[in-house]
C-alpha cells in the first residue's frame, strides 16, 4: 500500500468519525438543549444560539463526506470548537475543554488533507 493510498484511507476515516460524531452529537445535544436548556443556562448562552451550532454541525457533517466542500465544512466544525474551548474556559472549567481541543486537531488535520488532496486532483 502506497504512501498516498494510506493517507486516503485515514481523510476518508476522519471524515466518517467526523461525519457520524456530529451527525448523531448534533440532533443529540439539540434535543436535550430543547428539554432542559442545561447548556445555555451552564454556559450562559442564549438558546437560539446552542440549535443553530447544532444545525451547522449537522450540515457540516455531510459536508465533510463531500469532497468540494469538505475543506469548509472542517473549517466551520473548527470555528465552533474553538468557540466550544472559549466557553469551557468562560466558565473556569478549562479541564473539560479536552474533547473540543481533540476534535479541533483532527478537524484542523483533516480540513488540510482535504485540500491537498483536492488541489493534486485538478
């Protein structure tokens, strides 16, 4: 297995962990935002805020499946962690920032690979 074909397996694989964890943790977290607004009341955000995240996650989750947009839709991903680590932070609970700064990595790695791949194809 060449080189090339390994590191297109690992975009594909990132991009369905990417594409499956914000599919299913967006309608997820919007479902319990709707029943107990526990996260707008812990981080102080208003409510319309928490459903249009998890609207955008969810349209970037099939974005990272499509190639032409795969770039952006990591870009966008990437924007809300980053906002996610600054609201862990807001309240003092820098500790439970981890997952987002994970996730933030491989979007990041992901959203670069994505591009590279695209530009060697035109």
């Amino acid at each position: 297995m060449s080189r090339a074909s390994i590191r297109e397996r690992n975009v594909r694989v990132a991009a369905w962990f990417l594409a499956l964890s914000y599919g299913l943790g967006g309608p997820v977290t919007a479902f319990f935002e709707f029943r107990s607004h526990a996260l707008s009341e812990r981080f102080d955000l208003p409510p319309a805020l928490i459903y249009l995240t998890c609207a955008v996650q969810l349209v970037c989750s099939i974005g990272v499946l499509v190639r032409p947009v795969a770039f952006w839709a990591a870009a966008a991903l990437s924007v809300i962690t980053l906002g996610a680590i600054g609201s862990h932070v807001k309240i003092g609970s820098p500790e439970t920032a981890v997952t987002a700064v994970v996730y933030t990595a491989v979007q990041v790695w992901f959203g670069l690979m994505s591009r590279a791949g695209a530009s060697r194809t035109k």
